[in-house]
C-alpha cells in the first residue's frame, strides 16, 4: 500500500474450522453484494490480498 494511501479497518472475522469467513457489516453494503453472489480475492503484486464483488463472466484465474 502507497504511503500516502489511508486504510480503515472495517472489522475483523475469525477463519472457521472449513476456513470460511463472515463478511462484517459494512461490508456487504459496500461491496453492494448478498446472498448467493460471487466475491473473488486479488492478490496483487505486492501480494496484498483484497476482496471485490464480481459475477462469473466477469471472473477471470491464471
């Protein structure tokens, strides 16, 4: 992350014994997705890890 770029902390969400995940509010709203839509994790070349909203015809892996 750039210097001069702000972070803020969301919340926070413990990994489960299957290694899932709950999205905290506010971040379903913010990513404006719900039950059943498709998030991905991008790894960027830093190798930060972030989590956008996406569809399938839009998803694309290495």
């Amino acid at each position: 992350m750039d210097k001069n770029t702000k972070e803020i902390i969301l919340g926070t969400s413990k990994i489960d014994p299957r290694f899932r995940v709950t999205l905290v509010q506010p971040v379903p709203k913010l990513l404006n997705v719900g039950i059943g839509d498709l998030i991905v994790f991008v790894q960027n070349e830093k190798g930060e890890i972030t989590i956008k909203s996406s569809s399938i015809s839009k998803l694309k892996t290495p």
